[in-house]
C-alpha cells in the first residue's frame, strides 16, 4: 500500500525533472503547456510551490509570472538603495572593520541613521515598513561588508523576529520602536554548549517565582551574534507546562532585557571570517523576567523558534548575489589589465570559465531569492520555508565556490592581505554553517517533502479503499503508465509489492535524503531562472538575450545533474557508492584516524 | 592445518627420495617397496658417480645410531650451563672449525634445529642463517639441466627444506643473507629455493593478516599487562582505565606480611550512561574469571554485568515532535497495511545483558573484587544501590596449572606445538565454565 506511495512520490521527482529536461532550452511554452496532471486535493489550497514538486505538481500560478513589485515601490527602494549604496562604499572600511574586529560607533550610527536597523519593522513602530523583497533588495548591498550584514541580521532577521511575529500588540510597542532607530540592539539566544537543533537537550530554565510575576531563567547560551551589546533578548528557555495533568518541560520563548540584571556576557570569539561581528556566550543568573515578556503561549517556544528560523532565510539569496557582483567587478578589471605571454588573462579559457561560472551563480541565486522574496510577500499565509531553506543551501554553496574562484583569478596577489578577496573567503565560509547548517536544511527540504507528498497519498489510498471510482481509475491510469515503461525501480518494493523495511528509516537514510534535496534545490533553482528569464523577454528587459544564454547554460547543467542524481537513486545503481563510502567511513571513524599504512612501509 | 602440513611433508619426502632425514623414517615405514622403486627413479647416475661409496641405507642406519648423538653431545659438552646465543654460535663454530670437510654436517645441522628451543635461539633470523653457512657451499649446485631436473643431493636439500621449514613454523621471516646463502649452496633451482621462494610470497601476505596483533613482547610487569588486555577487550577507544590498587607487600601489626593484589579496571563513558540507567532493583552481577589468552600468556577478567532488560520494563522513547528545529526526526506517516503485506520481517535479534566493567586482577576473591566495585562507584554512584551479586569461579586454580603448562620440546611435532599447547590450555578452561552454569 505504502509502497505505491513511496513510488509515486520518487517518480513525481523524477517527472518533474523530465519536465525540465524539455524546457531547459529556454522554451518556457514547453512548460507552460505541460499538461496539467493536478490530482484531486485533501488539503485545502495552499501556497507551496516546492512541497507540491514533491507530489509531481508544477504549480505553476505560483512560479509565473515573476513576482513584480509596482511602480511606485521601484521609485522608493531607489530612492533608498542610493544613499546606502554612497554609505557602504565611502563611510564603510572593512578592511580595518576586519583588522579591528570591532564595527566602530560612527559606522553603527551610521546604518542607524539610514534606518537599516529596522527594516521590516512596520512603519506605525517606527521602521521602514520593507516588504521581503525590499529588504532583499537592501541585503544585497550590506552583504558587501559581511560583518556589517551579520549583524543587522542578527539583529533583525532572528533578533527581533520574534516579536514581530509572535509578539502582542504591548510587546511591539514597548520594543520595537527602540529595536528601529538602533537605539537597542537585539539578539537571539537559542544554541548552547549541549544543543543546536536538538530542542531536548536544552538546559536553560525558566521556573515561575512564588508570587508568580516572574520568570527566573538560568543557564547559558553560546556563539551569541550581538552577545555582546544586545539589549533586548530573544532567549528560549525550558519551563514547566501541565498537559493534560501531566507535568511536561517544553520550550518557551522570552523577550528580556539586558536591564533585568543577572546577564554577563562572555569574551567576543576570535573568528575566521565575519571578525567585525561580535559572538559571544551570554549567561543568565536568576534573571527575573516579568510574565508579560513571554512570547506567544507558554510552552509555545518551540513554534516560534521555528518559525523565525525558518523566515530568516530568503535574504541569503540576494546577499551572496550582491556581493558575487561586486567580485566580478574587481575580478575582471584585473583579468583584462593583467598580461601573460602577451595575452591578456581574460583571453584564457579557464579564466573565461570561472567568470561565465560567477555570472551564472549570482542570475540564479537573484532570481531565486527575489522569486522567493515575491512569494512571501504575496497575500495570504505564504508556506516558504522550505523554498528559503533551497535558496540558503544554494546561495551559500555557490557563494563559496564563487568567491575562492574569484581569488584563484588572481592567484597569489589575492592571497595576500593587500587585497579584499582573502577577506571575502573568509566571511564567505560561515554562510553554509550558520542559520542552520546546510546539512540539516537538505534532510529538512527532503523530509518536509516527503511528509507533505506522504499525507496526500496515504489519504488518497484511503478514499480508494473506501470505494472511490474516480480515484482509483486515476491511480490505475498512472499504474498503466507505469507500466509501459515509465516507471523506475527506486528498490523500495520486494516482492508483490511488500514495502521494503528501510522504508520506515528513511530518515536514517542521509545520503539519499541528500540527493532528494539537491535534486529539489536543482528544481527549484530552475524554475526561478526559467520565470525570470521569461518575463524579461516578455517585457523587453535591456540585455535579456544574456539572460536566455545564461538561462539556458544553467538549466542545462542543472538538468544533467539531476539526471545523474536521480539515476543514483535507482536500485543497484553502478553511479551510487553510498555502501561503500559508508564502509570507508565507519572504518575511518572505528579507528579514528587514517587508515592505510604508509606506501612506504615494507613488510619483508 | 596440522594434517595438510603432515600431508605435504609426506609429499615432499616421497619427492627427496628415501635417503630424507632419518626422523622422517618412521612416518613412511608403511610404504618401503614403494620407495625403493622411487629412489631408483629419482637418484641421477651423476649422485652416483660422485657418490658411490656406500648404500643409502646403510648410511641412514649408521646415522641413527652414532651420529645424532655425537652431534647432541658437541651441543650438551659445549655449552653445559647457560643455554644462549653466545653459547649456540659457538657450538656452530667449533662444528665448523673442527673439520675443513665438514664430515656429518646434515646430522649436525639436524640436531641444531631441535636444540634451538632449548637455546631461546628459534626465532633468530641470523642463527638459521649461521646454521645454513655450515653447508659447504657449490658443491650441491646442479652442473647441468639433468642434474637440476632430478633430485641432486637430496639429503642435504631435505635438510634445507627442513630448516626453511623450522623458520615457517616459527615465523621467521628469511632475510636477503639467507637468500645469498641458499643460491651458493644449492643454486637457484634447488627445492630450499623454492622452498623459500614460497616464504617470501606467503609470509609478506599473512604477516598483518590479523586486525588485532599481539606485539611480540608482551609487558612483563602485571599492572602494564593487565591495561593492555583490558585496553583489548574493551574495543573502544573512550574507555578508561583505572588502577584501583597498585600491587604491594606490607607487614602488618604482628608482622606479618600481606601482599595487595594489583586490581585495574576499565568502564567506557557508554556503560557508565548503562550503568547510571539501569534500574536499581535488578541485580548486577560480577563473573569470572574469564580467561584471555596473549600468545603464550594466559590473564583473567571480571566483568560487571546484568540481565537483559525484560521486555514489559523496556520503555520506549516516545517521538516527541518538537524536538527539532530544523527538521522532522521521524515521517508521520499514516500508513495502513494492506491485505498481501507481509507482517513480519525475519530479523534474528537476540538480546544480551549489558556489561557494565571489566577489571583484571590476580587474586580473584570476593573481597578484592569488592575492592573494584566500591572503587567503581566513585564514578557510578548508582552502585551504591543496586544490590550485587558476585558468582565467582574456583576455577583460577586449575587454571594456573595451564600457566605452567609448558610441554617440553615436541621432537616430532615441533611445528604444531603452539597450537596443541594452546587447545590444552583452553580445554581446561572450559571445564569450570561448564561446571559454573550448572551450580547455577
């Protein structure tokens, strides 16, 4: 039963790459005009492009046309990006931000005086009131200074959050006209020494003072953005809830402030990259907080610290986008002034290559983030986690890859410090590890998908067996269309269809939870390009045939990756390796060092 | 492995001819007529030439008699007192000097061969090559194709083999001198050759062939020697090793002396978290002694361990969906079962109770192992409460015969006698193991 579940859904996967195989030419029509195979929904309509490529549905209303912004927001955010535009690149000196490790007061005032501290802060509190793809827009040029863009963040993407979207209407007042103007900072308090995602094992706690006013939180929090100086808190803590009679720890969240007393914070980390930012550990002893400061429910922690993580995410996109410019800028006026053999380097093919590479990374990563940013800003109960988890993973891994390769155009000279690129690599290397590291987002983008695609298709096995005719002609159709020759064998059935046990492990099963996301990410990194690209010949964007090539060259190569990755996934693959690189793996780790002996060695 | 052994000796000896070594004689009584027909065939009138004087067998008789004899004499006359190195390289060159001719070299190399375990000299490389230099050299090597393709001087070729074979068997490693040595007696063709042509691909093969080596010197003093076996049993690269008491001698008030037995154990911070888990009114129990063998060393252990847990007490941890941020630990799935599902997977699993500590100590009464446990309770308090049971062996006596146990040199069966000597010793144990499940 569950096995056609199982199937359907790795085969929907697979559809949908089909799809894009027709339409990675650039000719959106062949999507467009893809057949409509919509099955009959359980659920009521909800906005969710990604989950439903777990389920083989191109939804196609939420993709096209690309989010557009009006006319009179283009007028405001130009008129914003301006002078932060003049401030980063003549009031901004990253080069001593870096040196000093310390982000001096008149930058801070500074970016407090432009408003940058309160962005998405709504306007009757004194913020900027910036929709997601206005505050993407700004992302990308404090992501030029990756200190500067760590804290704001810090700050405003998961600092005050919290209040934003769970708070009470007192709570907002009270904070978040002083979060706006920087006049308090905030921080989000969740890590600690024994936990990062793992919400069991944390040990900060909250009991409720005998008059019961209060909140005493003990414990400590560790790598703190903004540790150091924050004002106000968001901090999550362990409190004692009764449900159902029965006495449970669950995870609150509360807003506190620095002026409570009872808070040290610790000695800022000395970091690789991201040196201007300041991390450090926070302790809380007996802090009292008042009752009022808890945000949401009691016990309601857990959904609030999801729900900020999960939102906090899109801007990744257009940071890692901005700042790939700005390296192709400097990259390429040393790559057509610097001469080998008489040639200039930007004559040599793999010099040419690393640029078409750097181009092609930040197109895609814009296009996603502002396609994500749209999204959100769509009206309505936006579900876009999992569409900010895709962009994260892939404007941090790309950001990577482009940023070492910008520093190999210049080779030694951007080796050394006279240079901005070492810093670049540097800051770069903490975007795949922060905001959720980006191997629990692919087992998250996987796993939320499947559970997703898994509900729809049992409740659908269930109509069936109650006796619905439609229903079950359908799943006949698509098991006959199975069986000419569409269908793949992804192992997970035995014989007659028995479900194969690993299926019930499937969350142990990383490394093809892995492919599952990177085939999504690929999906969805497509469609954005693809929507993007077809809007900017509709209307007749300048430079639009430089899109179509780059459209064209990505989604190529994105098509066969995921041809490649989803012939991994079939049964008894010669591609896949998983068995053997687990044996490497566990016999590296048994012995907790290398292996092999030496090739030196002799036995005789 | 004994009998193929056996069975390729009998091969090698039916190739060499009759005139093999004189200890061999009686293996192959059975089939004399064979044999002689063999002889017949084998020896090159070139042997016969060069040899003519008298029958092999008469030889072989005159060997058995005399010249063994002699030859254990030279050792026994030679060194009378200390057994060394020293003492053996010396008897080798007084054998050489003796006679430029070497007269009775094969039965003297023979005779060299039985009395290196005697010596402690069995797993020198340089005293089997000493022992090979005493063959006069080129005068074996073969002058023509004929001569190579049959059996020229076998005697002295079986001796070579038997040699190689002595190093095989104890697990010498031959070294280039031996190499230069054997091309200079018996040419690049000769059986030793090939005899150590096979060594030299086998041994390289086998020689970390096992995961978990001995080293060749095992630690003398108790206490190293009981971290190092504890540290091998324990498997696991966490566990830690205490020494609850190191071993001492004192007088007490009426002067008489008490010895401490040394005690160190060894608990992974994984048994500790068992340990602290397990529920207090189930037993614990500490058993023993196991024993454990290095090379030749025999060591006890005492373990403290449980009963599995039983099913109605085992509580599964309830999957709490808001344990992690980032990710649903488990699908909610609502899966159903259909008609041709099958039920059950086969998955053997059987359970074993956990085991908490191991320590090792060389008076395995109640009282010390006492000692251990309100030592391990430092780091498990839990052992405060948990009632403990000891279920001890006598056994450690009889076990301490097998220690001593040494078989004296096994003439015929040199090569088998670790093996033998090992199963004894092993057999032996597993009687008060056997007697121990039944008082239970």
């Amino acid at each position: 039963m569950n096995v056609n579940g199982i199937l359907l859904l790795s085969k929907c996967v697979k559809q949908t790459g089909k799809r894009f195989l027709a339409s990675h030419a650039g000719k959106q029509a062949v999507l467009l005009q893809q057949q409509q195979k919509r099955s009959f929904r359980t659920q009521s309509r909800q906005l969710a492009y990604a989950k439903d490529l777990f389920m083989g549905q191109v939804n196609k209303k939420e993709v096209f046309p690309f989010p557009e912004i009006s006319n009179d927001e283009v007028e405001e955010i130009s008129q914003l990006v301006a002078p932060v535009e003049k401030f980063f690149s003549e009031e901004v000196d990253s080069a001593k931000i870096d040196r000093e490790a310390k982000i001096p007061p008149e930058t801070l005032n500074g970016l407090k005086e432009l408003g940058l501290f309160g962005m998405q802060i709504p306007e009757e509190y004194g913020g900027l009131g910036l929709s997601n793809t206005m505050y993407a827009r700004l992302a990308e040029i404090t992501a030029l200074d990756g200190s500067i863009a760590v804290t704001l963040a810090a700050h405003q993407a998961i600092g005050l959050k919290g209040i934003l979207i769970a708070g009470s209407e007192e709570q907002k007042k009270k904070y978040l006209p002083k979060l706006a103007t920087g006049e308090h900072v905030a921080a989000f308090c969740l890590t600690e020494p024994g936990s990062g995602s793992d919400a069991a094992s944390i040990q900060t706690r909250a009991t409720l003072s005998e008059d019961g006013a209060h909140y005493l939180i003990n414990g400590s929090k560790i790598w703190i953005s903004n540790g150091g100086f924050a004002d106000i808190m968001t901090v999550f803590a362990r409190t004692e809830v009764e449900e159902k009679g029965v006495k449970k720890d669950k995870i609150t969240a509360f807003i506190v402030e620095r002026a409570f007393g009872g808070i040290t914070s610790g000695k800022p980390e000395d970091k690789l990259g991201i040196r201007g930012s300041n991390t450090c550990e926070v302790a809380f002893d007996n802090v009292p907080v008042p009752i009022e400061n808890v945000i949401g429910e009691v016990g309601g922690g857990f959904k609030v610290a999801m729900n900020i993580l999960n939102s906090g995410r899109f801007s990744m996109g257009s940071s890692s986008a901005g700042m790939i410019k700005k390296l192709i800028e400097l990259t390429s006026e040393y790559a057509a002034s610097r001469k080998q053999f008489n040639k200039n380097l930007s004559e040599f093919g793999m010099i040419q290559e690393k640029f078409a590479l750097m181009a092609m990374n930040a197109y895609v990563m814009e296009s996603m983030a502002y396609l994500t940013a749209g999204m959100m800003d769509k009206p309505g109960l936006p579900d876009c986690s999992v569409e900010a988890a895709i962009v994260k993973i892939f404007s941090s891994e790309g950001g990577w890859i482009c940023v070492s390769e910008a520093l190999q155009v210049l080779g030694g000279v951007g080796y050394t410090k006279n240079y901005p690129f070492e810093r670049y690599v540097r800051d770069c290397r903490i975007l795949p590890i922060f905001e959720g590291t980006n191997e629990i987002l692919r087992m998250y983008i996987s796993l939320t998908g499947m559970q997703y695609a898994g509900k729809i298709l049992t409740g659908k096995i269930k109509e069936m067996k109650k006796g619905n005719i439609g229903l079950a002609l359908g799943m006949a159709g698509q098991k006959l269309r199975a069986a000419l020759g569409a269908s793949v064998d992804y192992g997970l059935t035995g014989k007659d269809g028995v479900v194969h046990p690993s299926l019930a492990t499937i969350v142990d099963e990383q490394l093809v939870l892995k492919r599952v996301a990177d085939v999504l990410i690929n999906l969805y990194a497509m469609t954005a390009v693809l929507s993007r690209t077809s809007r900017s010949i509709s209307i007749g964007l300048r430079n639009h045939d430089h899109e179509v090539l780059l459209a064209n060259t990505f989604c190529t190569e994105a098509h066969f990756k995921n041809n490649y990755m989803l012939t991994q996934l079939q049964k008894h693959a010669p591609e896949n390796n998983d068995a053997n690189i687990k044996k490497i793996a566990t016999q590296v780790l048994n012995n907790r060092a290398y292996v092999c002996s030496h090739p030196l060695e002799r036995t005789y | 492995m004994k009998c193929a052994r056996c069975l390729f000796q009998l091969q090698n000896l039916r190739w060499f001819g009759p005139c093999s070594a004189v200890a061999r004689v009686r293996l192959l009584q059975p089939c004399p007529l064979q044999m002689q027909e063999l002889r017949h065939f084998h020896h090159s009138r070139a042997v016969l030439k060069i040899r003519p004087t008298a029958p092999v067998e008469f030889i072989e008789d005159k060997e058995k008699n005399k010249k063994p004899i002699v030859q254990d004499d030279l050792f026994e006359r030679v060194a009378k007192k200390n057994k060394t190195k020293a003492t053996f390289n010396r008897v080798v060159d007084v054998f050489t000097k003796q006679d430029v001719r070497r007269r009775g070299h094969v039965e003297f190399i023979y005779a060299a061969l039985k009395k290196m375990p005697e010596f402690g000299v069995e797993k020198d490389v340089t005293v089997y090559n000493k022992l090979l230099d005493v063959f006069p050299k080129e005068v074996f090597i073969p002058r023509n194709f004929i001569q190579t393709m049959f059996n020229h001087y076998p005697r002295q070729q079986e001796c070579g083999v038997q040699l190689l074979e002595q190093m095989e068997n104890y697990g010498v490693m031959p070294n280039v001198e031996t190499k230069v040595l054997l091309l200079q007696i018996f040419g690049p063709k000769g059986h030793p050759m090939r005899k150590y042509q096979r060594l030299m691909y086998w041994f390289p093969k086998f020689k970390h062939v096992n995961p978990y080596p001995v080293p060749l010197q095992l630690p003398e003093d108790p206490v190293d020697l009981a971290k190092f076996s504890l540290n091998r049993i324990a498997d696991d690269l966490d566990a830690k090793i205490t020494v609850y008491q190191m071993p001492c001698t004192d007088l007490n008030e009426s002067g008489q002396e008490i010895t401490f037995p040394h005690i160190v154990g060894i608990q992974s911070p994984s048994q500790i978290d068992l340990l602290a888990k397990h529920n207090p009114k189930r037993p614990v129990f500490v058993e023993g002694p196991f024993p454990l063998w290095l090379k030749k060393i025999c060591v006890y252990y005492y373990i403290l361990r449980a009963d599995p847990i039983p099913p109605e007490e085992k509580v599964e941890e309830p999957y709490d969906p808001e344990r992690c941020f980032d990710y649903p630990l488990q699908l909610d799935l609502d899966l159903d079962r259909d008609l041709g599902d099958e039920e059950n997977f086969d998955v053997e699993d059987l359970d074993e109770g956990p085991v908490f500590a191991m320590c090792m100590t060389n008076h395995g009464d109640q009282a010390t192992l006492n000692q251990w446990i309100s030592g391990l309770q430092e780091t498990n308090p839990i052992l405060g409460h948990i009632p403990t049971l000891f279920r001890l062996d006598s056994g450690t006596r009889e076990l301490q015969v097998s220690v001593d146990f040494k078989p004296g040199p096994n003439q015929e069966h040199q090569e088998s006698k670790p093996e033998t000597e090992e199963r004894t010793a092993e057999e032996v144990e597993e009687q008060p193991q056997i007697r121990h499940s039944m008082k239970q």
